[in-house]
C-alpha cells in the first residue's frame, strides 16, 4: 500500500489537476456559482467513468484500491499530458498500460545517435534485451557478434553463441546473473505474448538458460566490474553502467568505462 505522504500528494495532484480544467472547454454548462475553480469532484469523476465517492476517496488521500485501467481513465479525463500522467503513475506505484502503445518498440533517431558520441563501449537494449544501437568501441569489444548480420540480442548471444564463453571471463557466474537481472528487468511483462515466445524460445534452445531461468533469482541490474577475454586485445577489465532512457522505460543505455 502507499505511504501517508504518497497518498495525500497524489489526492494533491488529482486536485490541481481537476481545478485548471474550465467546464466550458469540455463541453459542460458553467451550472450556476462554483465554490471552487475548475471541475467539480462529481463531473470529473463522470467524465472518466468512476464513482463519485472512489474519486473524492482518492483526493482525500485514504488508503484505497487503484486498478492502472481506473488511473489511466482518470489521466484521459483530466486532460494529462505525457509528464502528468508519468507522475499520476509514479504516484499510485503503477505501470501505465499505455506504454506499450507509447513505446512500440521504437527510439527516436536523436537518441540512437547519440551512442555513436560516447567513447567508451555503450548500447541500447529494448525489454527482451535486443540490442537498438551500439557504437563502434562496442563493436570492437563483441567481435564476431555486433559486426555480423546476425540478431543481436544479448540473451541469445550469451546463451547460443559459443564465441561468448570464450569472450566472457567467468562464464557461467555472469550468465546466472544476467539471467537473474532479465528476470527482475521483465518481471512486469511475463504476460506479454511476444516476451513469453521469446522466453520459451530460448528455453528450447538453451539448456543453461533453462536451468538458471528456472532457479528464479532476482537481481537488479546493477553496475560493477565486467571482465573479457579479448581474441585480439587479450585481457580487458570494464566497469558497467546502466542509464534509463528518459521517457522510455524498457530501454536501457549501459556504458562500458576500462578501469
């Protein structure tokens, strides 16, 4: 359940949000004096199909149940832009189900462009961990892999190419892992028919995913030293980092820094 201080901002929240709307833009009649700027709590609980009091509930701050379809009725209703709307989730500790429609699996160009910028070897990964765009030191480092028209997601190279066992010092403790930190990354699109034929798929294929998939630890993605064996430039020592890409949530920008 949400804390004190999150349930009263978010009943805050909803409140501003519902007082800057003007009845007349949304095709409603003035009605008379208003004590209050704005909708009233009835129309604003109408026009997004709730009950009055769940709505008056919710900007009371009590401690109540809040379904993504009833908050994403809500932000439709009180006109939210894309920022509000990621604070009214944020706020109610739910993921929005638009994201999937938002996302579609695509980043703008500018972002993409940007990998090439960096010095040190960096990549995009999308939610089932395919790669969207590497640099050229990244290349440099998965030789025989990202320079190879061949799928470069991560899991499958791990886990189906045998240059990755040599490439990866500590093979099998830092391919649990990774599969530990997929399962902790995922965890909120199990249902997701394309990540649930791709999990599938990879337990066809890999015996050791499927074992290690299969002790379902959890761990998140976290930072620290990553160590390879390189065919040409022998022993290389990284330390990771992980960046979230701002306004799209199952991307994820990971830098390789030599230590």
């Amino acid at each position: 359940m949400l804390v004190i201080e999150q349930r009263r901002e978010l009943g805050d929240f909803v409140r501003s949000q519902r007082e800057k709307l003007k009845p007349a833009a949304l095709g409603l009649a003035a009605g008379g004096r208003r004590r209050t700027p704005g909708l009233r709590r009835e129309e604003a609980a109408q026009l997004a199909g709730l009950s009055v009091t769940w709505y008056t509930w919710l900007e009371q701050g009590r401690e109540m149940s809040l379904s993504p379809a009833a908050l994403a009725r809500l932000a439709k209703a009180l006109r939210l832009d894309k920022a509000a709307r990621t604070y009214l989730f944020k706020l109610a500790g739910k993921r929005d189900p638009d994201e999937n429609s938002r996302e579609n699996g695509r980043l703008p160009a500018s972002v993409l462009a940007s990998v090439a910028a960096i010095s040190a070897p960096a990549y995009i990964l999308d939610r089932e961990w395919t790669m969207m765009g590497w640099n050229a030191e990244a290349e440099n480092l998965f030789a025989g892999w990202l320079d190879r028209p061949v799928p470069h997601n991560l899991l499958r190279y791990i886990f189906t190419d045998p240059a990755a066992c040599s490439l990866i010092c500590d093979y099998e403790q830092r391919a649990r892992r990774v599969v530990a930190e997929f399962r902790s990354a995922c965890s909120a699109h199990l249902d997701d028919p394309a990540l649930k034929a791709f999990i599938g798929d990879l337990r066809r294929t890999s015996p050791l995913f499927t074992q290690f998939w299969d002790q379902r630890d959890v761990i998140e993605r976290e930072g620290g030293e990553r160590t390879f064996n390189h065919p040409h430039r022998g022993f290389l020592r990284y330390e990771q980092i992980t960046f979230d890409v701002s306004g799209h949530p199952d991307f994820k920008l990971t830098m390789l820094i030599a230590s």
